[in-house]
C-alpha cells in the first residue's frame, strides 16, 4: 500500500488551512499516486486562543452517519471520495459540550467513514525549555483503543502525538491485530530535536508494526500571543525501526510503501510477543 504523509504548517483559520490541505494532497496524489493519504495533528487548527479552537472545530455525525457533517468532515469524506484514496484525516477539534476531543477519522476510498479515535492522552507538560503545555485546558481525553482494517492484509492503529510516550497504547493495539500505526502529531521543537524519531523507531520495534507519523511544522501563535514552533520531520518507518521516508522542516510530503510480507518475516523470525513474561497493574 503506498502511502503518502502530508505535512502542513497551519494557523488558526480552518478555511486556509482546508486550502492549503488540498493543494497539498492533490499535488502529492498527482505525483505518486498513493494508496492513503496522511494529515497531522491538528491540522485544522493549530494555536489561536480557546474561543478560536471552538469556533473551528464541530460536532461530528453518528458513526452510523446520522447528523450532519461540517465542513473539515465533509472536506475529508469527499476527498476521499474523489481521488479513490484512502484518508487519515490527521485530527481535528470535536465538540463535546464545554470542551473538545482531539480526534481522528479514517474514510475508506469511497469516502465512508471507517474509523474515529479521540486522543487519550493530554499533553499537559513544562518542557526543559520553560515552556509550558496544558492541553487538558480545553480537550477531554478519550478512553477507546481504536483499529481499522486498511486491506485484507494491513490493520491500522490509531494513535495521536503524546500518545506515543505510552507504550501500553501501542502493545494493545498489537494485541488487537495492528500492524500499521497511524500517527498524527504536533511535536514541539525541542521535544522532537530530542526524541520524535527514538520514539517513532522505539514503538515500531517493539510492536514490528510499519509506523507513519505525519507531523506539523513551522511557527504558530498560542492564545497568550508566544510563538510556538513544531518539528515536521515526518517520517514512515519499517517493522524493523528503519526510516524508509521522511519530510524535512517545510510543508510537503513523502510517500513510502508499506509490505505486510515484510511485518509477517520480522514477526516469524522474531516473535517477541509471544515471549513476554510480564504485565503491569496500576492500583
């Protein structure tokens, strides 16, 4: 399965940003023709103040597809639809009440939706550089661990950003028959200077799972006015930890192919799963 990760430099304008999202994707699916494409974390938004994140993000149908689809929904459905592709729309702000879900949504190439996950994990830190992260300020976490079938041979799990510190995510994904992990994010700099693609390569190793990690880059505004950088760099890593295709700092894209046959020899000649010994439990 071609794959392509399409990294983007968004603002706080969801409209811009759907434009620049499409000339992005349609240039990359003209160029090489990928079976998938990848947004990043927040693509739809990124900084701006808490009334801003609002009034960008919407409330998404059932999964059975009841209730009316927004704007960035429609965008992905109908992108997909369009181009035969199949999309990870990244993610996107979900209204939820007096907050929002960071979430991920998955359409099959005929534009239906086939998966949705919501970001389990906050991103409430100070950085060694001072800088200080309360995501928790404004989404709510998410509790499902979500799969989703890309083909008969690949099996997608759905993680976001912070997420990836979280080895007991990724192993349960595995457990449930991932060997594709699909990952948006938004790294800052100095995180992802020192550890986006040990990581990246950590988890794909220890699952033997192909890992696409799609990436914001450039600089954007937080609502207290700082400037804030993220790190791009995404990257699409083998079962085996290594990097087999990654954008740099700017806007762009990079395309890889993803061979299951490739998983199933690592996992036979390494069956590292079917070796562990422990479990831990949190009281």
């Amino acid at each position: 399965m071609r794959t392509t990760v399409i990294q983007m430099a968004p603002g706080a304008s969801a409209p811009e940003n759907i434009k620049h999202a499409r000339a992005l994707i349609t240039a990359a699916i003209g160029a090489d023709k990928p079976d998938l494409v990848m947004l990043p974390e927040m693509w739809s938004c990124l900084g701006g103040t808490r009334d801003m994140k609002f009034a960008a993000a919407e409330a998404l149908p059932a999964p059975d597809g009841t209730g009316e689809a927004g704007p960035l929904y429609r965008f992905l459905s109908d992108l997909a639809r369009d181009h035969g592709v199949i999309v990870h729309g990244g993610s996107i702000g979900e209204r939820h009440g007096d907050r929002l879900f960071n979430t991920s949504l998955l359409f099959d190439a005929k534009g239906r939706e086939r998966a949705r996950y919501r970001k389990i994990h906050l991103f409430d830190v100070t950085t060694p550089g001072g800088e200080g992260y309360r995501e928790s300020d404004t989404y709510e976490p998410g509790s499902d661990i979500v799969t989703a079938p890309l083909s008969p041979d690949l099996t997608a799990g759905l993680a976001i950003c912070y997420d990836i510190r979280f080895p007991a995510l990724f192993h349960a994904l595995r457990a449930r028959g991932a060997n594709v992990l699909l990952v948006p994010a938004a790294f800052t700099v100095e995180t992802g200077l020192a550890h986006w693609e040990t990581l990246l390569r950590a988890r794909a190793i220890e699952t033997q799972c192909w890992m696409v990690a799609c990436g914001t880059t450039g600089t954007h505004t937080d609502e207290n006015g700082q400037k804030r950088r993220t790190y791009g760099h995404s990257m699409i890593i083998d079962p085996w930890g290594t990097v087999v295709a990654q954008v740099s700092d700017g806007p762009g894209w990079s395309t890889a192919r993803l061979d299951h046959t490739v998983t199933d020899s690592i996992r036979e000649r390494m069956p590292v799963m079917a070796h562990h010994r422990l479990s831990i439990h949190t009281p």
